[in-house]
C-alpha cells in the first residue's frame, strides 16, 4: 500500500501542481507525526527529568563555586572548601563583621589579599600574602588568619552550593520543561525528516539524493552548536556574571528557572547557528546560492552575526560577545568554501538526465 507521501509526490508530478488545501493536508500530517514523536520523547525525558537537569546545571555551579572561592569570607569561605584549592592560591579575604587579629581590631569591609597553606597535621589556614596597617597598627605578613572566621558557613561552598525554587511547585514545573525542551532535542533528527518529507515533493529526482547527506550534517552541527554553548560559551558568560557580582560582596541568588530558560536560549540559539553550513551546502546543490555571492554580501553579514551574538549573549561585555560572534564568522566563511566546492547551476530533470549520459 503506497504511504500519503508516495501519494502526495505522485499527485504532483501527475498533475504538475496541487491546491493550497492538499499542500495543507500534507503539512498537517506532518505536524502530527511530530507532535507524537515529541510526546513520546517527553514520556521518556520525564522519566530522567532530574538526571537531565543536574547535567545542565553542571556549568553553573562550577561558576559559583569558582566566584565563592575568589572572594571567601562573605560567601563562606571553609576549611574543607578552602582545602581543594593548592598550596600557596590567592585568596581575597573580605571581612564582614569586625574581628580581632592579635591586639588589632579589623572593621568590617576590609579586603585583604590571603594565600591557602596546608599544614602537615592536613588542615587549611588563609596566611596574610602581605603587611596590612590598620589604624596605624601593622599586621605582619605570614600571620594565620584564626580560623573561625571562615569556619562559620561552611554549607555556601560545599555540596548545598545549589540553585533554588521560588515555589512549591517549583522543581515539578521545571522538570517539566526540561522533559520538554529534552524532547525537542532528542527529535530534531525526526523533525528534520519530517520537514524534509514535505519540502522534496517540490524538488527534481536528482535533488531529493540530498536528503541523507542534509539531515545527517544538520543534525551533527546542532549537537556541535548545543556542546559549544554548554562547554565554552555559557561557562565564560557564567564566570563573568558571576564574578561581577561576588567582586561587589553580593551574593547571588540563582533560581533554577532563570538559569535553565538562559542555557536552553544560548543552547538552541547556537545549534541553530551552527546550521549555516547545513544551509549553504543545500542552497549550493541547488543553485541559489554561490560563493560569489556569499563574498559580496559578507560586511552585511558580519553586521548580521554581531547583531544576533549581542541577543544571544547574556552579558554587556565585547570579550563574551566575541565567543558567540567568532564561531559565526568561522562558519561563514566555512560555509563559502562549501559553496565553492558544491556549487553548481540547477538544472531541469532532462538537464540532469543529459549530462549523466554523456
């Protein structure tokens, strides 16, 4: 029994062209299919919900950990924290309430700079780097700051260094989204086939070969723009972020729903991005886009990337921006040398049919 595409395909070339109505019909079905893919994905990415999120929150909370550590008094700085860190790392101490150190008396707010020294009984003292002079009194260099005082939170840079929900129903909402947002990704390779089933009808014979190569390299460059995010972009944008924050003694509160919409937002905006190759070679074979073309449009490109690297970057800084724009510019002009390499002019069906036989 011939399938409703078989169909579909047929109806076209017998008749040349179909009614909105059909071309609707086709769509819907496609539709359908992949609302039902996406359900059952989502039936399966509930169940591992937690596991998939503790995952995608790995980024985050080495940031946090890394920003704690660089400023450890006010965030709870702890011997058993302080003891990851090698021998001799500098640490800036921020007192935050008063404190004595031998007969000197230290406000509150005072900042100065402590390196890690690990005794060799195997406990982990902040040790001054330099003198310190406080109301014209001088505090040695290599005094031992007393331990208490970064002894007393020691639950901020251990294992409870977690994101937080604002609700109840805070962390089944956001299981929720991440089953959802999981299936979407888990698909895109079904989704791609799907959109392809409905775009080849349109297509030659010959073009519809492209159909492997295409949804193999769009597939393959989404999960390279989704890994980029993960391990190099978002980590630099979460260490700035961050750093700012705990560099002005705050403490930043990270609820778990703002940090997930911000990673799946860098994350599916990158996969997309990375689809410019996938783009350029489909459009190359077909022969709409040339490599000539490509070269003179490429200063309202490069305006283009930059635009779309400030949206996707979530912070005000160029460096940051830069981590998004160059992939894009690397692409681009990757996606040139694709063009010049499978450019051709398209041609009929008889043009194609001509040229294989000689």
């Amino acid at each position: 029994m011939a399938t409703y595409t078989e169909t579909y395909e047929k109806r076209l070339s017998d008749e040349g062209t179909m009614s909105f109505l059909d071309h609707l019909d086709e769509l819907r079905k496609r539709l359908v299919r992949s609302a039902l893919f996406i359900a059952g994905a989502f039936v399966i990415c509930w169940l591992f919900s937690d596991r998939i999120y503790n995952y995608l929150q790995i980024p985050v909370r080495a940031a946090m950990l890394e920003a704690k550590r660089a400023v450890a008094a006010p965030l709870g700085g702890t011997a058993s924290s302080l003891s990851d860190l090698a021998e001799g790392s500098n640490v800036l101490f921020v007192f935050t309430t008063e404190a004595r150190i031998g007969d000197v008396l230290i406000p509150a707010g005072i900042t100065i700079p402590t390196r890690v020294s690990h005794t060799p009984e195997g406990a982990t003292q902040l040790v001054m780097s330099t003198p310190v002079v406080i109301a014209d009194r001088v505090i040695d260099k290599d005094t031992v700051l007393p331990p208490q005082l970064y002894q007393s939170s020691s639950a901020l840079l251990g294992k409870d260094n977690q994101l937080v929900v604002g609700t109840v129903q805070g962390a089944f909402n956001l299981y929720i989204k991440v089953a959802f947002y999981s299936a979407i990704f888990f698909a895109v390779p079904f989704l791609l086939v799907q959109i392809w089933g409905f775009v080849s009808p349109g297509l030659y014979p010959h073009e519809k070969k492209y159909a492997a190569p295409i949804i193999v390299m769009a597939s393959v460059f989404f999960v390279m723009g989704c890994a980029f995010a993960y391990y190099v972009a978002f980590p630099r944008a979460a260490n700035f972020l961050l750093g700012v924050a705990t560099a002005g003694n705050l403490r930043p509160l990270v609820t778990a729903d703002d940090y997930f919409d911000l990673i799946i937002i860098i994350m599916l905006g990158l996969g997309v991005v990375f689809e410019i190759p996938t783009v350029t070679f489909f459009t190359s074979r077909l022969g709409l886009v040339s490599p000539g073309m490509l070269l003179k449009v490429w200063r309202y490109a490069v305006v283009v990337m930059f635009i779309i690297a400030a949206v996707l970057t979530p912070t005000t800084d160029i460096p940051n921006m830069l981590v998004f724009a160059a992939p894009m510019l690397l692409l681009y002009f990757l996606s040139v040398g694709i063009a010049w390499v499978f450019w051709r002019r398209r041609r009929t069906e008889k043009e194609y049919l001509a040229s294989e036989r000689k």
